[in-house]
C-alpha cells in the first residue's frame, strides 16, 4: 500500500512531466518554424550571440526560481543542440 502523501506528490510529478512534455512540443514547433525561415533565408542553423544571451536569461532564472543555473545550462545546451540539429537538416534539404 502506497503512503497518500507519497502517491500525491507521485501524481503531481507525473503532471509536472505531462506539461514538460507539452511545452517541450510547443518549443520545438516554432524552432521547426524558425528553422524554415532561417534556410530559406540562407541563415546559419545556429547563432551563438542568441545562444549567449539565452544562456545567461536562463542562469538568472534558474537562480532567482531556486533551481541549480549548471542544471540550467546543460538543459538548455542540450534543447540548442537538438534545435541546431533540426535547423541543418532543414537547411541540407533546401539545397
């Protein structure tokens, strides 16, 4: 038998995980739609000045919310990278 405080602080992560999902789906919609517009416009898939300025938006986040800004960061990283990785596909099919 599952103690009732547990079980709810277990379906109230199980939420938390549902709406990370949604937004993550959410994120990577308009960087699909950024993507696009950055190879149709022959930009490069990544922009390292945006990514400075993301990262240290981020840290400042994170360390008002309480939350670890080195965790922060490799979240982000790893989202950039993934973003960058859809962004030069994008770009291989439009030549």
């Amino acid at each position: 038998m599952t103690d009732p405080e547990l079980q709810r602080l277990r379906d109230s992560i199980d939420n938390i995980d549902a709406a990370l999902i949604h937004l993550l789906a959410e994120r990577f919609k308009c960087t699909q739609t950024v993507g696009r517009l950055k190879a149709e416009h022959g930009l490069p898939p990544a922009d390292p000045a945006r990514e400075a300025q993301q990262i240290a938006r981020l840290r400042a986040l994170a360390h008002d919310a309480k939350l670890d800004p080195d965790f922060a960061e490799k979240f982000l990283n790893f989202i950039v990278k993934e973003v960058i990785r859809h962004h030069e596909a994008l770009r291989a099919e439009k030549k």
